[in-house]
C-alpha cells in the first residue's frame, strides 16, 4: 500500500506539473484571456510543486530516509539509490524555483506578452522544462519504488 505522503506528493506534483503543462499551451497563441489564464495556472503550479516539495521533504525526513533507503542500498538494486534518487532529489529542487520564475515573468509581462515574443517565447521554454524535468522525476519516482518492492520481495527490508 502506498504511503499516504507519497500519495500526496506525487498528486500535488502532478497537479503542479499540469499547470504549466497548461501555461504553455496558453502562451502559444496568446491572447488576453489566455495571459489571465496562464497567470491563475502558473499560481496553481507555484503552490503545488511547493507543497509536493514540502510534503516530499517530510517523507525523505520520516520514512524514506529510515526505512527506504537502507532497503534500497542493502540490495542489489543500491544503484537506485546512488544515482537515480541523487539525481531525483538536485533535479526536484530546482522545478519549485523554475516554477516562482516563470509565474514571476508572466505577472512582470502580463499584456507585454501580446507583442513581446522574446519575453513569451522564454516562458514557453520554462514552462515546457518544468513539464519535461517534472514528468522525468516522476519516472525517477516509479524506479525508487520499484526498488524498493525489489527489496522487500529480496528479503533485505
């Protein structure tokens, strides 16, 4: 059974990664209606990678770093730990502060963005980042997880 900070995490992260999955799609045409909608979304995003970051945190702190991870190393999937879940964790806390900046961009541009493509064309990028970074770290999650049941089935845990 999944852990209900785990469950909480990965559903406000994924909240949060769709949100600029849908910034992104609004800034490609943009039109007034779509900045506002853009903006409420970015907001969205901002708030929820920052709980998943928080609610992710106290898992590492209370179950993870107690009970997963010396599973994990003490198989013979430790390389999960070592490299993927290392990887995992640099890459997670950057997505909250790539998050902060685009918002931040699309509140300073706001009606700019109709004839600014340069200030359009990075949020874009930013936005479609965020997607591709956060989804990737999500498949991160999946290998941690899958190791961790590997583990267990291995009689390490």
């Amino acid at each position: 059974m999944m852990n209900p900070q785990v469950l909480l995490h990965v559903t406000l992260a994924e909240i949060g990664l769709f949100a600029f999955l849908w910034v992104f799609v609004e800034l490609l045409n943009p039109t007034g209606t779509r900045i506002n909608r853009a903006k409420i979304a970015s907001l969205l995003g901002v708030v929820c990678l920052l709980l998943a970051w928080v609610v992710g945190g106290h898992y590492y702190v209370d179950v993870y770093g107690l009970e997963v991870k010396p599973a994990i190393k003490a198989s013979d999937a430790a390389w999960v730990h070592g490299i993927v879940m290392e990887v995992k964790e640099h890459v997670f806390l950057f997505l909250p502060i790539l998050s902060a900046l685009a918002a931040l961009l699309l509140y300073k541009y706001d009606k700019e963005l109709l004839s600014q493509n340069d200030a359009r064309v990075t949020i874009v990028v930013i936005a479609g980042l965020i997607f591709l970074l956060g989804f990737s770290i999500a498949g991160m999650g999946a290998m941690i997880a899958g190791a961790y049941r590997f583990a267990l089935m291995a009689g390490v845990a």
